[in-house]
C-alpha cells in the first residue's frame, strides 16, 4: 500500500448495546484523519442499538441474525470495503488520531497484515488523558507470555488488511463458542507467516469493569486454552 492512501474501514460487532454505541460512534466521528466506512453490525439485538447506529449519519447498519460475535464479525468484515478492516466493539472510545495511526502505518508498511494498538481505561480518563495504559500494557504482556505467541490482536483495537483477511478466511472458525475468536484471528496471521505490529499511536479506551468479572475471566482462559489447542493441532497435522 505504499504510495497510496489506504482506506479504513471501521466494522462494530454489537448485539444490544444501545447505552454504549453513541458514544462509541461519536468518538469515530472525530478523528482527525476520518475513516472511509464504519459498519455497525446489530447481530439481533432486542433494544435500541440499530436505531442508534442509523441515527449516526454516514454508518451502514447490517443484520446479523445468527447469534455469535464470530457471525456478526464475518458479516462486517465480508462487507468491509477499504484497503483495511479495523475492528472495535461497541464499548471502545478511540482517540481522535487512531484512524490516522492505522492509515499510516499500512501506508507505510506494505508488509503488514494486522495492527494493534494500547488502551487505557474509559471511566479513569478525560480529554487527552488516557489512563491505565501501563496497567493493559502488563496484562497483555502476561496474556502473551501465557499463551506463547505475541502480539495478539483484541476485539477492541484491532485492524488487518483486506487480503489478510481474506487469506484467513477459512480458517477461522465461525459459531464455534468455544474460541477465543480475537485470538484465533491472531494465530490465523500469525501461523499462516503474516506479521502483525504494534503501533503506539492506535490508542483506545475500553470500559474495563465489563471485562473483569470472575465468570467472563474464566470463559476467557478456557477459550483462550482451545484455541491455542486448535493451531498446535494444525500444526501437528501439517496445516498452515
């Protein structure tokens, strides 16, 4: 992509969460450097979600009536038209110079296939303060250092290109709620011999508190645990 502007497009899987979208969609609406698409995907959400999503000017609005965030993530990435897909949920505040992070790290980079960026914490931070960064920065540490692969990609900042996308398409796995599909879009890259990156300046807040809760931790680590299973075992098997 080197030498050309790169388009973003922007994909939020949501199912009911019209208390968090606005502010989400808002937050999008002032980057510096604005992105081409954002696609909330409603995976059939039973409040207000996609009224607010349409109430956003500029948002395409997709349904998604398959229940699992792996649907709604396929359906907005497949929809995805810019020369990146960049994925936050619903709850992630970006800063207004992420997009422009993302853009020209893939500009500058023609051998990049995935992008992730710090966070900080939404209900600590104000303005241009953005507060928790070192304490994220140490739980992704130990989460790379448990599973043995790094860098890792989260559902709330991530971006890829499109053609990574598509080289992973089928590899991923899809309804399947025993995966940690975050994860498992990171090992895709990772072991099919793409390169994933770390830009600084792709910084998001999330609302941690929806995050660490004891039943939430422990469906992570079982899922995080099957997921790394399922690339040893294609590797055993000789599968990229």
């Amino acid at each position: 992509m080197t030498g050309q502007r790169v388009s973003v497009s922007v994909v939020i899987p949501a199912r009911n969460e019209e208390g968090m979208l606005a502010a989400c969609l808002t937050a999008l609406s002032l980057q510096s450097d604005p992105v081409d698409e954002i696609i909330v995907v409603d995976n059939d959400s039973t409040d207000g979600t996609a009224a607010t999503a349409r109430s956003h000017a500029g948002v395409v609005v997709l349904t998604e009536r398959r229940h699992g965030i792996t649907y709604a993530r396929n359906t907005g990435f497949d929809a995805a038209t810019g020369d990146v897909i960049a994925r936050i949920d619903a709850d992630t505040m970006v800063t207004p110079g992420w997009a422009a992070s993302i853009r020209r790290a893939f500009a500058t980079d023609p051998d990049l296939a995935g992008l992730t960026g710090p966070a900080g914490f939404t209900r600590l931070s104000s303005g241009d303060r953005v507060v928790g960064r070192a304490a994220y920065a140490f739980g992704r540490t130990v989460h790379e250092l448990m599973i043995g692969e790094r860098p890792v990609m989260y559902g709330h900042n991530m971006a890829l290109s499109r053609p990574a996308w598509a080289r992973i398409r089928e590899v991923v796995s899809s309804g399947d709620a025993a995966i940690s599909e975050d994860l498992d879009v990171s090992l895709a890259l990772l072991h099919s011999g793409q390169r994933i990156g770390h830009e600084p300046g792709m910084l998001v807040t999330i609302a941690v508190e929806r995050t660490l809760r004891y039943r939430k931790l422990a469906g992570y680590h079982r899922t995080n645990r099957l997921t790394v299973a399922k690339y040893r075992e294609r590797r055993v098997r000789g599968g990229r």
